[in-house]
C-alpha cells in the first residue's frame, strides 16, 4: 500500500499533465501561430467550399489535369483512412508487374515522353504524397495543353510558376503541388466539362 498509492498520485498527475494540459497547451499555441495548419491547411475551391488538404493527395485521373503519384492507400488509392506504402521489395514481382502497367498507361497518356519520371510510376511511403517533381510536372504539360486546346508554353509557365523550392534552401527537393496546380489550371484556362 506504501507504494501503491503514490504511483496512482502519479500516475493521475501525469495523466493530467500529459493528457489535458499539454494537449490543450499545443492546440491553443497552433491554432494562434499557425491557424492555417493547426485546421488541416484546408484548400478552398470555388465559392469558397473546401476541396481537400494541400498535404494529401485526391485522384486526378482526367486528361485535362495533372496526375499526383499512384496510391496504394486503400484498395482504389487515395484513402486518407489507410495511409502506408505497399512495403514491396524492389524484386517482388507484384511491384515489379504495377510499375509495368503504371510505365504503359504513362506512356500511352503522354505518348511524347522518352523518359518517364519515377514519381509518376512508384507510390510513396504513405500513398498519399500531394506533390511531384517539376520533371513529373513538365512531363504532363504536353497531354493536359492538348486536353485543354492551350499552348504548352501556357500551361508551362503555370506549372514554373506553381514550383516550390527546397524547404530553407537545403532541404528536399523543388517540387509542385497537384492539388494546387490543377486548382491554378482551372482557374487560369477553363474547360467547361471539367466543372
């Protein structure tokens, strides 16, 4: 009983430490420093409805958009509910047959590619990455020009102008947000079956 009873004091102090102050400490500190993150960093489309998060991936699969990574979260990809990567080795012939198809159906969607980015053709750690690399971005340009009845250039200029640089300078890699650079593309050269 000597020892009992101060574990269980403890063990009620951290609890509220811990499990109410802290937390509430954090919430209360992100929501006045940083509104836009602590809330999901919620994109808003047109007449202000939210559309989705600019930190995880959605489906783009018409041609008149830019493609995000494949997705292996949930059975049809995009499942923010069951996030996680396939874990396949680079020898498994499961992963080997999808990059396959993804490399065929890439190649016949963008028919002028030489090089397929490997962004576009192996998933993320957590199948839901919202952004690929410039080369991926550019690689589209043709396709989604084409879709669109714009010139490349356009639509070229918008996927520079929507780059996102290395974080401080030194960390990661340039990169474009889909979500966000289709959003730009509707906005910038409408089509309208895409509504």
């Amino acid at each position: 009983m000597k020892t009992l009873l101060p574990a269980i004091r403890i063990s009620v102090v951290l609890l509220i430490i811990c499990g109410g102050i802290y937390p509430a400490v954090v919430v209360v500190v992100g929501q006045a420093l940083f509104p836009f993150q602590a809330q999901g960093s919620i994109i808003n489309g047109p007449n202000d409805k939210p559309i989705g998060s600019e930190l995880i991936a959605q489906a783009f699969d018409k041609d008149i958009y830019f493609h995000p990574r494949p997705s292996t979260a949930g059975p049809d990809g995009y499942d923010a509910t069951q996030s996680s990567g396939s874990n396949l080795g680079p020898t498994n012939k499961n992963l080997i047959d999808r990059v396959k198809t993804a490399a065929a159906a890439l190649h016949q969607e963008n028919p002028s590619l030489a090089v397929l980015p490997a962004d576009l053709l192996t998933t993320s750690g957590s199948g839901l990455d919202p952004d690929i690399s410039p080369e991926a971005a550019m690689a589209q340009v043709p396709r989604v020009a084409k879709a669109r009845g714009v010139s490349p250039d356009r639509v070229a200029a918008l996927v520079e102008s929507h780059i996102t640089g290395r974080d401080l300078g030194i960390f990661g890699d340039p990169r474009v947000n889909v979500l966000e650079l289709n959003l730009a593309l509707d906005q910038a050269m409408p089509v309208p079956s895409a509504r």
